[in-house]
C-alpha cells in the first residue's frame, strides 16, 4: 500500500528574484523605480546646490512681499499693496472664470454645430463644416488676439456717447454699454443686505463670502430640491394610475415665487452703468480682454467639440432613428430623446480632454493683457521677484490640480450615463 506525501515546499532564493518568473516582473519595476527615483533626487539636490552657489535658495517667502503691481479685471477686493500670493490668488480666479465661462459656452456651440454638421440641408451642413475646418486649423493665439482687435478697433468709442450729437446709445432700455473699452452691465445691489463673512483674517488668501449670495444660493438649491420631489411623485402617480397629473404650474411657483420672495426681503435692484466724465461709472465693467479670451477659446473648442458629437452621433446605428420614426417622433424630437442620451456615452471621455486643454490654452490670456494665474504668478511676479523655479513650480502645481479636479467630475458623470450590464 502506498502512501501519499505532500511535495517539498521550495526555499525562497534571491537568485529567485531573476531567475523565476513570479518574482522577475516585480524585481524589474522595483529596480526601475529606485533607477528613477535616484535621477530625480540627484537633479532636485544638483539644482539646489546650483541654487545655493547663485545666491538664491529655494524660498517662498517672496509670496509675503507686496506685488506692487495692479490688476484690471478682478473678483475681489485688491490694490498693489497687496501681497503677492493676493495677486496669485486674484490670477487663479480669473482663471477658473474663463474655464468655467469658456466650457459652458464651447459645449453649446459645439453641440450645436456638430448637430447641424449632419443636417439633410447642403448649404447648412457645408457653413458648418466651414467653421470648423477654419476654427480648428489656425492657432488659437492668433484667434485671441484677432478677437480682441476686433472688440477694441470695431465697437464704439466712450467719446461717441457723450453730448448731444452723440453717435452711439446704450442697450436694452439704457442698461449697458458696449464700447471698444469693454462692456459695461447693470450689478446685483441689495439695499437690506445682510453683510459678508470675513475670511482668513488679514491673510492673503482673506476673501468676504456675501450672506446674501449663500441665501440665494441655499434657497435655489431648495427650491430644486422640492421640485425634484414633486416630479418624482407625479411620476409615482403616472406609474400607479396611467395618467400624469399637471404640475408645471407648482414647479415654476417652487422655483420663483420663494427666490422673488427673498430678493424683495433683501432689497434687491440694480446698479446701472452711467457715464460719468470720460468714462462709464458704476455697474460690471466686463473688459475686452476677457470678453476676447473667452469668446477665442469657446469658438476653438467648440470646433474640436463639434467633431466629437457629430462622430458621437454617428457611432448610433441608424436602426435607433428609424424606430423613433415609426413611432412618430420628428426629427428635433428623436435627436435630443433618443440619439443624444445614447452618442453622450461616446462624447463624454474625448469631451474630458477638451475641457482641459481649454483651461490650459486659457494661459494665453497675457497676450491681450488679461491677468490670469499665468500672467500674475507666472509672469510679473515671476519677474519682479526673480523666483523662476519656485513660481514655475507652483504653476505646475496648480493646474495639475484644477485638471484632475475637472478630470474627476467629468469622470464621475460619464459613470452616471455609461450602459449599465445586466
């Protein structure tokens, strides 16, 4: 009768590491690791010492000296005597303005176009492929810097306002000003304003937050809450009985009559632009350098992004159109009902890159003298205080942060509408 024993277990090795293949992947990633790892730190120390022997060590405290320099086109309070990270923090924001502005309006143009870029109508179809083709194959600096001689050389003068031989008048029942010095608009004033929130003291970073836009925004935010709810129970009561109740009144009372309610509370009016000597006072004074930044960057995306919806669109097989068709649903109706919701599942993840490269592509902006993060940290900071790999550095790190961040929402969105295996 024979018996059964178990095989010798094998001694671990070092030859093990090279020899065997479970342990070989593993021992080439550690070596190449500590490999790059080693470059890394002999050219940050070689840099140091570089450094060192200039006279200038690597510090950030030229962030506490005081820019001495001002910025146009801002969203909070800030004057030269300012410190320079201020005036990085001023620049940062400006950025994210024309991020944000510049997505929001590339996605609808480009939305737009790619749709029409399809369209059964040849001379629609040929207009768009026009501007496309143009948009995308001239260098987006040069768009910019058109737009804004545009802005500044086509639009009326300040002086042709004024007198009574005036040439030019403001808008929508004198409201705003549009001049080769930007565009003057009414602003939010509230004569029962309930104050600001002070904070960060009397650091660089301090910034008020307005009690009065947090009651907005907290009253907005309920009220599309509670219209969600109503929507979900008609929903519930369609399911349960066949028939939808009517509720489009409700939803519209829910969304206005308790912001109305709350901006009568708080006084709500307008400030409107006036010209005042040689130049319009009062109101939001949109400057042509942003306008011409924002309007470059959304129409060079947009081209980019009209591609990626009209391919997005064809990836739908057309058997999708034909039963929306016989089901009786016109064109414009199957388009955003049936081919869209399904082409976002091919246009999201191209859609991420663009939405980053229009943020980058946003560091043009000194060319037409908008202070971005670029401008203010990267360029007169950057020159003033002679920090070149300090504020190279910190401009690195901020927009790698402000491209993962964009990264991770659109990421978590194309989740939201990815098919779903059963």
């Amino acid at each position: 009768m024979s018996t059964l024993t178990e095989p010798p277990v094998e001694r671990f090795r070092i030859s093990m590491l090279l020899y065997d293949a479970r342990y070989r992947s593993a021992t080439i990633q550690v070596v190449a690791m500590l490999f790059f790892m080693l470059v890394a730190a002999w050219l940050v120390n070689n840099a140091i010492i570089n450094l060192n022997t200039l006279g200038k060590p690597i510090s950030f405290k030229f962030l506490s000296n005081p820019a001495g320099y001002d910025i146009n086109q801002r969203l909070l309070e800030y004057s030269s005597r300012d410190i320079n990270l201020r005036a990085a923090l001023i620049g940062l924001l400006n950025t994210l303005v024309v991020a944000f502005l510049g997505c929001i309006t590339a996605t609808i143009i480009g939305v737009i176009v790619g749709v029409l870029r399809l369209s059964s109508n040849w001379l629609v179809a040929r207009i768009m492929t026009v501007y496309v083709e143009m948009f995308r194959n001239v260098p987006v600096l040069l768009w910019i810097i058109l737009a804004w001689a545009i802005l500044s050389e086509a639009l009326p003068k300040i002086k042709s306002f004024r007198g009574e031989n005036a040439t030019s008048s403001m808008s929508l029942f004198d409201t705003v000003a549009v001049t080769n010095r930007g565009i003057y608009i009414p602003e939010a004033l509230f004569s029962r304003s309930l104050g600001n929130v002070h904070l960060l003291g009397d650091s660089g970073l301090r910034f008020d937050i307005s009690i009065d836009l947090i009651a907005i925004v907290v009253v907005l935010a309920l009220s599309i809450f509670a219209v969600r709810k109503v929507k979900a129970r008609a929903t519930a009561v369609q399911e349960a009985t066949g028939e939808r109740p009517t509720t489009w009144y409700i939803q519209l009372g829910i969304l206005f009559v308790p912001m109305i309610a709350l901006l009568v509370a708080l006084g709500f009016h307008l400030g409107l632009p006036e010209l005042k000597g040689f130049n319009f006072k009062g109101g939001t004074h949109l400057r042509n350098s942003l306008i011409a930044l924002w309007l470059a960057l959304s129409l060079y995306t947009a081209a980019f992004i009209a591609e990626i919806v009209r391919g997005g669109i064809l990836a739908i097989s057309t058997g999708q159109s034909e039963a929306a068709a016989a089901l009786g649903l016109k064109p414009n109706r199957t388009m955003s009902l049936v081919i869209l919701p399904q082409a976002l599942r091919v246009i999201i993840p191209p859609m991420i890159s663009n939405y980053l490269n229009l943020t980058k592509n946003s560091s043009l902006a000194i060319a037409v003298g908008y202070f971005d993060l670029t401008g203010t940290l990267g360029g007169v900071t950057l020159n003033q205080t002679g920090r070149e790999l300090e504020c190279v550095l910190l401009l690195m790190l901020v927009y790698l942060v402000i491209s993962l961040l964009i990264s991770a929402v659109m990421n978590w969105y194309n989740k939201r509408v990815e098919l779903v295996e059963r």
